[in-house]
C-alpha cells in the first residue's frame, strides 16, 4: 500500500476518542450505576455482561459496517423495504425520539437543576430555557463536521475522561460501604441480565450509523483503499471499545459503592449519592459537570450523523437545515420529561436490538456462509423481528398475556427468546437458497 494516504497514530486515536464521545452520553453514565447498586455482590458478572452488549457490540458493529462496504449495502442483503425501515427506525431511535431528548433532559436533570431555586425547579420554564440553551451550543458544534475530530479529540472527551478518572482515585482512597446482597433479577443470571441491560444505552445501535461520519473523513484525508479503511475503522472500534470498557467498571464499582437503603430508581439517583459520599456537596457540582459533558458529547454525535442522513434522503434541505430542524425537535421532545422518554425506550429497543445483533452477526460470518444471498438474510432477519415483534406487543399492550405460552422458547425467560427462532430460520433461509441455486443450476443446463 506504500504512496496510498494514511492516518497518523495521532489522527486515530483523535478518531477513537471522537467515537467514544460519539457513543458515551447521559445513559452511559445512569444504566450502569444502577447495574451496579441492583447487582451489589454480583456486580462484576453483571458489568460482563454489559460490557459485552455495550462495547462489544458497538465494536462488532464499526466492524461489520466496514467489512460490508456501508450500512446501506448491508441491510440491502435483506430486502429494498428493510433497507428503507430499519435505518429510518434507527436514526428516529438514537435521534430525535429517544437518545437526543433523553440526554437533554438528563443534563438538565443532572446539572442545573439541583443548583435552581425551588420555584424554578418545580416549574416547566427552567427545562425550556436549559434545552434551548443547550441545543444551541450542540447545533454550534454540530454545524461543521470537518471539525468534529479537533473539537471531541481536543475539548470533550479528555474532560469527560479526566473527571471519571479523579472520581475513581477518590474512591480508592476513600472508606465506602461493602456491596450489598444482589436485587432479585441480579441473583441467578447477573451476566444475562446485564447484557440485557447494554441495550438501553442504544451504542450498537449508534455504532451501525455512525459509518457515515467516518466516511467524511475518509473522503477529507483522501483514504480510499478499502482494506486501509477497515483496518482503520477497527482500530477506532478497539480504541472506543477500551475506553467504554474502563468506564463501565469505574461506574459500575462506584454504583454497587453506594450506601443506599432499599430499591432506586434510575442511576442518577446512585451517582448522586456516591459523588455525596466522596465530595461532600461539591460532588453534586462534579457529577452535574460529568453529565453535561457526556450530554454534549453524544448529542453532537448523533445530531450530525442524524443531519446527513436525512439530508441524503431529502437533499433539499441542506444538511445545516437538517440540523437546526432536529435540534428544535429534539428540545421539544426533551420537554415532555425524563420519565416519559425512558418508559417508551424500553419496548422499542427490545423489537430493534435483536435484529440489529443478528445483522451484525451475519455480515461478521459472511464471508465463511455457504449460502449468503437475500433468502439467508431475509429469513433470519425476518423472524427475529417477528419474534421481537411479538414479545414488544405483549408486554406494552397485552399486559404479559402470552408470557406462559413464550415461556415455553428456549432462552426466553433470560430476555433471548429470539435466538432459537432466528437460528431455525438462517437454517431454513440455507435451504430455499440451497434449492434455488440447485433449480437455477439445472434450469442453466437445460437451456
């Protein structure tokens, strides 16, 4: 490859530091820290198992994107309509319906409120006011992405990683409680529900879309060999994929560190206390400083990434257009409140993960398939959304009225029901394509 254009060891670890800021919000910080109070004892089981759902996929996804060229050519395996959907459902997801609005919200949460008046704090003004503030520095950075790099490499993510680091240094030096016995779904198979647990930060998710981000710099440092691209896309992944991983044990300890009596809510609520019980009443101005940071982050992630994708499908509307219009979608919808974004999520990235999880798998083994055409994908895919379907409808409508006769798939009891359903169809998918290309064959012969 000598006279291609490359990166410097400094551009991809700025790369790598961009993408982990890209996927390291407000819920990276909550999800984890309740983990860590729920699971108590069983903590260190339960962080491997989100450890492996979060970065791990989120690693296998940059690597799946890259090893199929781009997201559109991998989702067109399935279907032209599933090419259309699935992308769609998650860019609204990880945009402007759910991810967006909840860090929002969260910062405001987290980082002002505590410090407002009680007549402000009980009023809706003070999240209006904060969200219009805040979603005009994230359009600020979000206005030019040729600069993303300097400004996360430089600003975001040393800040953030410098204040997680001085959290866990104080911890280590500081006398905290034991870990308490584990919460009833931490006791029997904390790695199980752990995992589960990765899906609410919505990073492989995230990780799948972030393919066009990346493009742009390609094109900007002029890297066009393919096999420079994916080796350089892996090394973003591991890079994030470590620095998600440090994290995540830091968050999780401190989150089983925290002298709480009884059940919590969200892990804000345990990150308050743990930031209490090592600053005193400056930790509330530590965490407020940490959230923020982390909101901004992934906010400018997905705000551009959301705004070229949207501005390729609809050209018409420049790509700053784009990213004025989400930014004012997303504020509005943070208004609505913390609580009511996070009881929607749930069921949403129960019927998305599991196809997203099935499409990252097929396009890793791609290449080793015996049959690999649109009856595989389509099948696998198909009934994993189906099955997901299914089980998103009976929980958020049915009120549980088909779980006995669920309870019944293999795995489903542990959150995976989808496995053995989506195994049977790749097998069945095997055997349409193996009888197609056997017709074709003789149908060629005759001819």
């Amino acid at each position: 490859m000598n006279g291609l254009n490359k990166l410097t060891n400094r551009d991809v670890m700025f790369v790598g530091f961009m993408l982990f800021s890209m996927l390291f919000g407000a819920g990276n910080l909550i999800f984890p820290a309740y983990l860590g109070q729920a699971a108590g004892e069983n903590v260190w089981q339960a962080v491997v198992g989100f450890i492996i759902s979060d970065a791990g996929l989120a690693v296998l996804a940059i690597i799946a994107i890259a090893k199929s060229g781009t997201l559109d050519q991998l989702v067109n395996r399935v279907h032209p309509l599933f090419a259309l959907l699935f992308p769609m459902a998650i860019y609204l997801s990880i945009g402007p319906g759910l991810a967006i609005p909840r860090a929002g919200s969260l910062a405001y949460e987290m980082g002002v409120k505590p410090f407002l008046p009680a007549s402000i704090e009980a009023s809706p003004i003070g999240l209006l006011v904060y969200t219009i503030v805040f979603f005009s520095i994230v359009f600020w950075f979000a206005k030019s992405p040729s600069k993303l790099v300097e400004r996360f490499g430089k600003i975001l993510t040393p800040s953030l990683l410098a204040l997680i680091i001085i959290v866990f240094i104080k911890a280590l030096f500081t006398d905290l409680p034991d870990f308490k016995a584990a919460a009833v779904n931490y006791q029997t198979i904390p790695l199980a529900k752990g995992f589960l647990d990765g899906y609410q930060t919505m990073d492989a998710l995230g990780a799948l879309i972030y393919g066009i981000v990346f493009a742009g710099i390609f094109k900007r440092k002029k890297i066009s060999h393919p096999s420079l691209q994916v080796k350089y896309l892996i090394q973003f992944g591991l890079i994030c994929g470590l620095l998600l991983t440090i994290c995540y044990v830091i968050i999780a300890y401190l989150g089983a560190s925290a002298a709480i009596p009884g059940t919590v809510e969200n892990g804000a609520v345990v990150l308050s206390t743990v930031l209490y019980q090592l600053f005193g009443p400056f930790g509330t101005i530590v965490l407020g400083l940490i959230f923020t940071l982390a909101s901004l982050s992934v906010c400018i992630g997905l705000i551009t990434s959301c705004a070229q994708y949207f501005s390729g499908i609809f050209p018409k509307i420049s790509y700053q257009q784009w990213a004025v219009l989400l930014c004012a979608i997303s504020g509005f919808v943070a208004n609505l409140g913390l609580a009511q974004i996070l009881k929607i999520s749930v069921p949403i990235l129960g019927l998305l993960y599991p196809m997203a999880i099935t499409l990252i798998i097929l396009a890793m083994v791609h290449e080793r398939l015996p049959f690999r055409g649109r009856p595989v994908y389509a099948m696998s895919i198909g009934v994993v959304g189906l099955f997901s379907l299914m089980e998103m409808v009976n929980t958020t409508f049915l009120h549980g009225a088909l779980s006995a006769m669920l309870s019944n798939v293999p795995l489903q009891t542990m959150g995976f029901g989808w496995v053995l359903p989506g195994l049977l169809a790749f097998a069945i998918g095997s055997l349409l394509e193996k009888m197609q290309v056997k017709e074709e064959f003789v149908d060629k012969r005759a001819a």
